[in-house]
C-alpha cells in the first residue's frame, strides 16, 4: 500500500516548485527583454506582457499542482476511512468471539486503558464492563497488584513478543488461579498500539494437581516403607519397578534391572517356567492366592517369597501389568509346608464334609463349590460358578440380611457371621439354609474372597414351626390354646384397667359331650370339636379371640365392650346368645345330624387394680361350674356372692388342709417301661381318702390346690413319701427313677432349693434317682431364677422332664435355656398317632427334636399295643399308660418291681 503524502510535503514542493519557475523566468525574461528591445516604451511594453505571460503561466502551473494535491488527499481520506472501518469490523467481531468465551479476554492501548472486557472479566474481577473500559489498570485493582500489571505490559510492549504466566488474583470467589498469555497490539504499519490478553481459570486443576500430587507422594512413602515386596511388571513380565523393602531384600538397585526380564533375572532356572504360567494366569484375572516362590539375591540367597498379585488396568479395562505383594517367609519354610497340608486336609474336607461349602468373591460370586451344596440347591458345578447367591436369593428381607451381614463383615465390625435365610432351588422349591461366613482378607487387609457353610435347615424350621404351634395352637382345631389366651389377656388386661373400660372372658363346655364321643367315637367327636370352632368364628368379631383349652372346653376373649358395667354385660349376653343360637343349628356327625347345647361362664374384667390372667380365668371357671350345675344350656356371669358351686369348692379346701395332717393322703405310682416292658421307673401321683366319700380322684382337689397355697404343702408331703421310698432295699442301688410333679407355685418358693436338700440329706435317699417334672407354667416369668435353681437341682444329680409337652409354653426357646433331661409327650398326641397323620407329624417332629437335643422321652396315654408300636418304630420311647399298668398304690408297685427282679437272670 502506497504511503499517503503528508500535507506539509505538498505545499512545500509547491513552494519550491514556484520560487524555481519564477526564479528563472526573472532570469530568462530580463535577459531576453534586454537583448531584444532598446527602446524604454519596447521594453515597458515587453515587461507588461512578461509580467501578464507569467501570471498566466504561474497561474496553470499553480492550478495544476493544487489539482493533485487535492486529489491526493482525497485518496488518502478514502483509504483511512476503509481501514477504520475494518478496523471497526475486527473489533466488533472479536468483541463477539471475547463474550462468548468462558475465559476472560481483555486488550488495552498502549496508554494501558481497557479497550475490551468480556463477560468473563467482569465475571472473574467482579467489576462490569462500565466500571472498567476507558481506565487504566491503576484505576481498578489494589496498588500492588496494579503496578506489578503495568510493569509486565510495558515489558510486553517494549520486547515486542507474546508472555504467557500464571498468577493468582483476588476474585469474588477468593484467590483465584489464572493461567494469562500477553501479547502486543500492532497496527497495519506494524507499529506497537496496546496489549491483548486471555486468561484462563485452572484453580480447580490446580487443587486436583495438588491433590494427586498428594495421593502419590502418600502412596510412595507407604510403598517405599512398607516391609514387604512390592512390584509391578508390565504384561510381558518385565520390571517396572519395584519397592525400597525388594532394593535392600535382593541387593539390586531398581535403576540397575529396570526393563529387565523378572523371572530370568530374580528366578532360579527350575522355578522360572512354572513361576511364568503363574504370571500368566494372574495376568489372565485368574488369581493367585498366597503362592510361594523362591527369589535368588544378588549375593545367590535362595528365599521363599510368597505372593499375592493383582492384575492392573487402565480406566478403559486394558491390561497395563501386574502388581505383586511378595512376603519373606524364608523362616516360615517348615510351618509352610504344615500349611500346605492342613490345606489339602481342608479341600478333602471341603469335598466330603456333608454340608455345603463354598468360596465366593466378595461382591457374592461363587469361585468355588462342593458337591454337597450342589446337591442342597440342585444346580450343577458349573451353574453355580456362573452365578452369585443373590441370583438365588428371592425374598427382599433376606437380601437385606445378607447385605447386612456382608457389609459388616467387609467393614471389620466382625469377622464372621452366622445368619438363616430362603434360597430358590433350581426345581423351583424354597428351602431354609443356615449360612455361617467368614471373610478371608489378603496380607494387606483387603477382602478376598468368602469361606461359607451352608446348612439345610427346612425340616428343622418346619419342625420348629410345628412346636411352636404346639406351644400356642391346639392341634386338633387350630385355634389358640390356654398359653395363648393368657397371654391375649395379659396384653388387653392394662389397657382395660389404664382406660377404665370392661372387656369379658366366656367359657364353654358343650353338653354331654361325652357321650356323643363315647356312642360314636374318639374320631367324630374330633370332627364335631373343629366343626364348633369353625362355626363360632363366625360368630365373633375382628380381634375377638376363640381358643380350645381343653377336650370340649372353648373360651372366647370379648376385649373393648363398653365403659359402662351394665352395657358390657349386655353385649355378653348377646354374644352368648349368638354363641347358643349358633350350637343350635344342626351339625353333621357321619350319616347323623347333631344339634349342641353349651353351659357358658361369664366373667367381666377387670374387678380388681391387681387382676392376674388366671384371676380372670378361675372366675370364668367358676361361672363356667355353675352353668353346669344348673343343668347346662344356660349362661352364668360371675357375681361376688357365688352360689352353692363355690362354697363347695371353699369346704373341699378346708378339708383338705385338714386331711394332710390327719394322714389322708396316698401315694400312688404308674409304671414307666422300656420298649420291651421292663419297669424303669414310675411316675408319683397322689390320691385323698376321704373318711366320708372315699378315694376322691387327683381331678377334685389338686386344682382347689393349685389355686391355694395347699398345693405347695401336697407337694413337700409326695416328694417325702418318695425320697422314703427310695430307701427301700428293693429299690436302693438299682437304676429306677421316680418322677415327681413339681407345680410352679412350689418351684417358686425362695427355699425350694435348700429344702430338697434337707430332705435328701435326711432321708438318705439319692437324688439321682429323682426326676422333677415340670410345666410351662414355671418358666413363664424371671426365666433367670428358674435357671439358676434348676441348675443348683442338676448338680445334685436330679434330672428334669418337660411334662405335657407341646401343649403349653414349651417351645426349642426353653429347651436351649433350660438344663432338661427328658420330654414328655402329651397323650393327646399319642392316643392318635397310628392313624391321624398330624399327630402322627408331631409325635415325630418331637422325636426328633429329642434325638438331635439328645433328651429321653415319655409318652404318656399308652393305652393300645398300635400307639406302643407306633413309637418304638420310630425311636427309643419309655412307655406310660393302661397298656401297662394303671396308678396303684406305692406298695403294689413296690411288689411288682421286686417280682420283675426275681425273674431277672
């Protein structure tokens, strides 16, 4: 591009230009006048038209010079006036590209004045474009950093070239890092006009940088203290590097066999093979777990190195090497090889142990599987490697523990779990599992895979669902049982007495019951009890509670009736008229139709501030005796002022309290045998004979006795009676043992203890012919104490039996807690077994709990040579029953156990 000419220029050549031309026409024309004309008015007139010839010639000339002047200028002003305008247009266009950029761009004239600021600047400084265009950097920043900024563009401008430099600037956000690159403006001619800049916000690569920087520094001083091997090839098997613990072990500096090839360089010639498979199958994610090499020192020391290696990969998955952990157990050779033994040991157990046993990795894959846990899940080997035990695992919950139980284990809160659970067969069924884990880490801590036991326990929890529905539920009818009714009572109880409201008790025989059972059979009246259980659910509400105490007695529990007394009793009443309208209705009974009356005993709760369950029961009760006395069909609601019914029950305990002293009391014994009939025992029971009625039956006393303190004085006379019947010549010294019953009001007395002792000590008789029998109701509360006493008797050498089992409380809970020798099977179970299937489960299900808890067992209720049969088929049963003999007085069966010594050889 042509140089514009600079006006001052111009009008000096015209000047010049002139001064030349008039200077030589002065010249030319004087000389020419002179030398043409003599005459004055010649050279006047010659000198006119000089001077007229020269102002017309100096007149074009001068018009020709201006012309181009003129037109030079206006060439010039068009070409200033284009380059500002694309001046303008880079400007605009880099102004666009400066606020669309995140980084902060800015440029200045070479005064140092803000000619752009982008959003970013202003975002970054704080400060908008306003507040910063047109003023310099001493206007807008603190002193010190505006002079630091002013010296560094200048430096820029005078050197002429482009700086880039990182500093950290007081921001809105705080001290912020930038990295800036500086370089010169210049304009079309070249010429320095001011500074550009962009700067870039890399605080948070700073911090990560940092942080890195950190991590690695941690990471090498762990790696370069750490008092093992520690070293990491490449896939080839080269070294890479390896830690400060290898330098001082194998006398090698790193910087001496990098690259080099490990397994000749380290490596004994016969290891180096075998060693290298190694490598290649950790590097193929099969790992090794504690493998044990030799590594050859620089001085020629064999050692034994064992290792843990761990394949290394990048972000993107692809093998980038191994790292191996390597520990001196050079000293360890000979525990070593005790090791490898124990461990062949435990895969030759791990294979014929007969439960499940597995290995799995920690996020639950199977690495490892016997045949027996193949077998219990019905998958094959190879399935279960390709699966997790979550895939078998359908029930949330037990997801849930199993996550539970992982997770602790994987945080070291504990080593080992123990936990029961559902998984899914393959054929689709679901069974119960008992999984015991423990976790297995590495030598550096890190979790590496799970040894698990998996026991199948579905017979065991079905066995334990049946019990405890012996323990609550009555087999016959499903319905709750006693134990189970007295605790719905306790639990409403509270709430009636805090609310002030009245709730009510209803028991209920049905009439004559006896005798349809006894004209059609035990089998009917079993299927008339269910049908009138069935039926009376109908009845009731929701949260009312039906339950089958016993043979044909029901009871129903009535909570929340009404606050008022007499609206409470109304509600009663009408619910016993449902009750007897509903009994009314024909049943079928076989080919027959039966209709049912009921005697009901009512009893409204609470009374008392200090009412039990049995308080509420024995009222009822009493109702309950009072309906059949009048005749039965009828409803009785218990008053105060009893009737004719209670006052008897008052006389017979007065009587009784006065028969004990008075010598009123037998003792009689039942026969306990063996499977082949040989006595092995007896059982103590005790009969009143009564001056005026006679032999009473255990069945009119000994419950007026439990409800009295009397039953504890019944019970110190049999045990007496037995402890001097022990003493006999014909029983001392040979393996008999009474049973004798021990009622919970007894057992309970604070001097139970001490007082079986004097009487043992007094007698002389030994206590390890005694068998204690007791019921539920001694553990129902302060299971604690019970122990504790029962744990004093058994030292003694006293064993203890379970009476009625499976009819109360009784449940594997109390048999793990308590010191128990024996069951004793309720003959409600026994009289059926042969021919009703469920009973015939529970018998065995019983069985079999006393088998695994090794306990003796009892059946009572052996009455026909089937039910006998039936249970010595199915294990080692002591017998007690009719079949055998019935309760006879303690001297007949003294003789009969000396007659059976006499035949023995």
């Amino acid at each position: 591009m042509t140089e514009p000419i600079k006006p001052e220029h111009g009008i000096l050549k015209i000047v010049l230009l002139y001064a030349l031309f008039a200077g030589v026409w002065i010249w030319l024309s004087d000389t020419a006048v002179s030398m043409l004309f003599q005459e004055p008015e010649q050279i006047i007139r010659a000198n006119m038209l000089k001077g007229w010839f020269f102002v017309a010639v100096t007149s074009a000339l001068f018009y020709g010079l201006m012309r181009g002047v003129v037109k030079s200028r206006l060439a010039s002003s068009m070409r200033e006036n284009q380059l500002q305008a694309e001046k303008l247009r880079a400007l605009q266009l880099l102004e666009a590209i400066a606020e669309g950029s995140d980084d902060a761009i800015f440029a200045k004239d070479i005064q140092g004045r803000y000619l752009l600021f982008n959003k970013a600047s202003s975002r970054f400084l704080g400060k908008s474009p306003r507040e910063v265009l047109g003023k310099d950097d001493a206007e807008i920043l603190p002193p010190a950093e505006a002079e630091t900024v002013i010296q560094l563009n200048r430096r820029i401008m005078s050197e002429n070239r482009v700086m880039r430099a990182e500093n950290v600037v007081n921001t809105q956000n705080g001290p912020t890092s930038f990295l800036t690159t500086r370089g010169p403006l210049h304009d079309t001619q070249g010429n320095t006009i001011g500074i550009f800049g962009i700067s870039r916000d890399i605080t948070d690569f700073r911090n990560i940088e940092k942080e890195l920087r950190r991590q690695r520094d941690f990471a090498e001083t762990l790696i370069d203290t750490a008092q093992a091997i520690i070293l990491v090839l490449d896939p080839d098997g080269q070294i890479v590097r390896f830690n400060t613990y290898m330098e001082q072990l194998s006398g090698w500096k790193l910087a001496e066999v990098r690259g080099k090839d490990w397994f000749s360089t380290f490596l004994p010639q016969p290891n180096q093979a075998r060693t290298r498979e190694l490598f290649l199958s950790a590097i193929a994610d099969i790992q090794s777990v504690g493998n044990v090499d030799t590594l050859v020192t620089r001085s020629g020391e064999i050692l034994s190195i064992e290792w843990y290696d761990k394949t290394l990969k990048d972000e993107e998955g692809r093998l980038i090497g191994l790292l191996s952990i390597g520990l001196n157990v050079t000293a360890r050779a000979q525990a070593e090889e005790a090791l490898r033994e124990s461990e062949e040991h435990f895969r030759s157990v791990f294979e014929q142990v007969a439960v499940g046993m597995s290995m799995l990795t920690p996020d639950g894959k199977w690495i490892e599987v016997n045949q027996r846990l193949c077998d219990t899940l019905g998958y094959s080997r190879e399935e279960l490697m390709s699966m997790g035990y979550h895939d078998i695992t359908p029930f949330e919950d037990d997801r849930a523990l199993d996550a539970a139980n992982v997770s602790q284990m994987i945080a070291g809160t504990q080593r080992s779990a123990s936990w029961e659970k559902r998984y899914l067969r393959k054929d689709g069924q679901h069974i119960w599992v008992r999984i015991t884990t423990t976790l297995i880490r590495d030598k550096t801590g890190l979790p590496k895979y799970f040894l698990s036991i998996t026991e199948d326990i579905t017979a065991h929890k079905r066995a334990e669902e049946q019990i405890h529905r012996l323990a609550f539920y009555d087999a016959l009818t499903g319905l709750p049982n006693r134990a189970l009714l007295l605790d719905r009572i306790g639990m409403v109880l509270p709430i009636a007495q805090r609310q002030r409201r009245n709730d009510a008790l209803l028991l209920f025989n049905v009439d004559r019951f006896k005798n349809i059972n006894d004209a059609s059979g035990q089998a009917v009246g079993d299927i008339l009890l269910r049908a009138v259980g069935e039926r009376l659910l109908g009845v009731l509400r929701e949260g009312d509670v039906l339950a089958r105490l016993s043979g044909d007695e029901f009871a129903i529990l009535l909570p929340d009736l009404a606050h008022p007394l007499h609206a409470a009793a109304h509600k009663t009443m009408h619910v016993a008229e449902k009750i007897h309208a509903s009994l009314r209705e024909p049943f079928q009974v076989g080919e027959e139709m039966a209709t049912l009356t009921a005697s009901i005993g009512v009893a409204l709760f609470p009374r008392e501030d200090n009412d039990t369950p049995l308080d509420i029961l024995r009222r009822a009760n009493t109702a309950l005796h009072e309906s059949k006395s009048a005749g039965g069909a009828q409803t009785t609601l218990f008053e105060r002022s009893m009737d004719e019914n209670t006052k008897q029950r008052f006389r017979i305990e007065r009587e009784l309290r006065l028969a004990i002293p008075a010598g009123q009391l037998r003792l009689y014994l039942q026969p306990q045998v063996n499977a082949s009939g040989k006595i092995v025992g007896a059982e103590a029971l005790v009969r009143w004979q009564h001056p005026e009625r006679g032999l009473v039956p255990p069945g009119s006393f000994i419950p007026i006795a439990e409800e009295s303190d009397l039953i504890i004085e019944i019970g110190r006379w049999v045990f007496s009676q037995v402890c001097q019947l022990l003493t006999h010549e014909a029983l001392f010294g040979r393996p008999y043992r009474i049973s004798v019953n021990i009622s919970p009001r007894q057992f309970r007395q604070p001097d139970f203890v001490s007082w079986v002792r004097n009487e043992l000590t007094a007698s002389g008789a030994e206590p390890t012919h005694l068998t204690f029998e007791i019921t539920e109701g001694v553990v129902i509360d302060n299971i604690n104490s019970i122990v504790a006493k029962m744990n004093e008797l058994t030292v003694m050498g006293i064993h203890f039996s379970i009476d009625d089992f499976g009819t109360g409380y009784s449940s594997l809970a109390y048999l793990k807690l308590l010191p128990i020798h024996e069951l004793k099977i309720d003959k409600t179970f026994v009289q059926d077994a042969p021919t009703d299937p469920d009973d015939a489960a529970l018998v065995e299900t019983i069985l079999a709990v006393a088998k695994h808890m090794h306990l003796k067992v009892v059946a009572e209720g052996v009455e026909t040579v089937e039910q006998a049969e039936f249970l010595n088929q199915r294990g080692q049963v002591i017998h007690q029953g009719y079949l055998f003999g019935k309760p006879e007085p303690a001297e007949q069966w003294e003789a009969r156990v000396i007659a059976q010594n006499n035949k023995a050889p």
